[in-house]
C-alpha cells in the first residue's frame, strides 16, 4: 500500500464515516435513492446528500441506520432570499431531515453585505462558499464570518460549479478558521482514495462525494486494516 500512505491511519469503518454519500442529479430515479441509501448502511457513511424534495423517501429507506439524511438548499446556486432558504429548511427538517447543507448568496457577499451573509449562517449548519468564483479576500472573508458566527461546518464547493474542492483551498480554510470549532467539509470532484486522504490529512471532518463507493473498493483491496 505504498502509494496509498496516509498520515492518519484509518479503518474501513473510520474512513467511511467522513463520507456523505452524495446523489444531487436532476433526472435521479427512485431506484437510484435506494441504491444510494443501502450503498450508505452497507459501508457505513455518515450521511446520504441529497435534494430537498426525495428526503423523505430516503429516510424511508434508511430507517433504523445509523446513516443521516442531509438537505441541500437553495442548491446549487444560492440564488434565494433568506426567507426562502429559511422556509426551505423548516420544511426538509419536517420531511426527516438531520442535516442541512446551503449555499451562501455569493451576490450579497461579492457586494460586501456581510450583515447579511452572517444571518444567513446562523440558520444553517452547513455553509457552502462554492470557492470556484472567490477570490482568495472573499474566501477569508466567509472564514471570518464563521469563526464568528460557528456554523457546524464551512464547505468549499457543490460540485456544479466550475471547480471542486481543492487542497490549496482546504489549507486556506483551516488555516483561517483555526481554533474556531468549525469543521471543514471538502467536496466536488474528489473521485479517488488518495485525494480523499489527502484531504482528510488537511484536516477536512466531512467529504461530499459521488465516488464513495468506489473510494471504499479501492481502500478496501489495498489496506490491511478492514
């Protein structure tokens, strides 16, 4: 496992649990929320991440796991009032969701309206930045934010922009928001176990990913530690 080394030495079962398994297509089929949902209770992710509208199927099929159903609202492009993301959270929270993941209103935030970017923290658990369309300043700037306001997590992107999480980025995150208690989470286009670890050695506590499965395969035929 010589090129699979990480400075974290993990179990199968430890590195699942950084895992929200993710399904966010428009066009998703019933039967591919089953899939997703028992691919999650068999390896154990933390968390199915999903749209607003099939919570409540998902936490049909995950009763009596231990697997989270996560919301994400005003997906993927933050583009609704405070209001709306507010109703759109009660109403996922009432379906059956356990965790909400939003994405911030870059317009606001780009415009200088921070007031507004730290009412829209304080509702939510998850902030998304979507760092694909910040500037480094506006990246520190949501960081700060956080530590102030200490949301559950900070997340780097959707993965429908136009770029994912990034190490540089992760480093930049943790590194502004140290000693806060806010936890970081990585997601979009981490497809393989080496940049999964990589990013869990950067000090992410969550990854939002579409290649769990494969991930957990690959990791599993190449560690000792099962």
């Amino acid at each position: 496992m010589e090129n699979l080394k990480s400075e974290k030495v993990l179990t199968a079962k430890e590195l699942a649990s950084y895992f929200d398994h993710t399904l966010l297509r428009a066009n998703a089929t019933v039967s591919e929320f089953k899939k997703l949902c028992d691919d999650s209770k068999r390896y154990g992710f933390c968390m199915v991440a999903i749209n607003p509208a099939p919570v409540k199927l998902c936490k049909t099929f995950l009763a009596g796991s231990q697997v989270h159903v996560g919301a994400a609202i005003a997906f993927p492009l933050g583009q609704t009032t405070l209001e709306d993301k507010l109703s759109e959270t009660r109403n996922a929270i009432k379906n059956g969701a356990d965790e909400i993941d939003y994405v911030v209103n870059l317009t606001k935030l780009k415009a200088g309206d921070t007031a507004y970017i730290e009412r829209e923290f304080s509702v939510v658990s998850k902030v998304i930045f979507e760092n694909c369309y910040l500037t480094e300043d506006e990246k520190k700037t949501l960081c700060h934010i956080a530590t102030k306001v200490k949301p559950d997590f900070i997340k780097t992107s959707t993965g429908f922009g136009t770029g994912g999480a990034t190490f540089e980025d992760v480093a930049l995150m943790k590194r502004e928001t140290e000693g806060s208690g806010v936890k970081i989470k990585a997601a979009g286009e981490i497809r393989t176990l080496k940049t999964a670890l990589e990013m869990i050695n950067l000090g992410v506590s969550r990854i939002g990913s579409t290649s769990s499965v494969a991930i957990m395969e690959e990791y599993m035929a190449n560690s000792p530690l099962l």
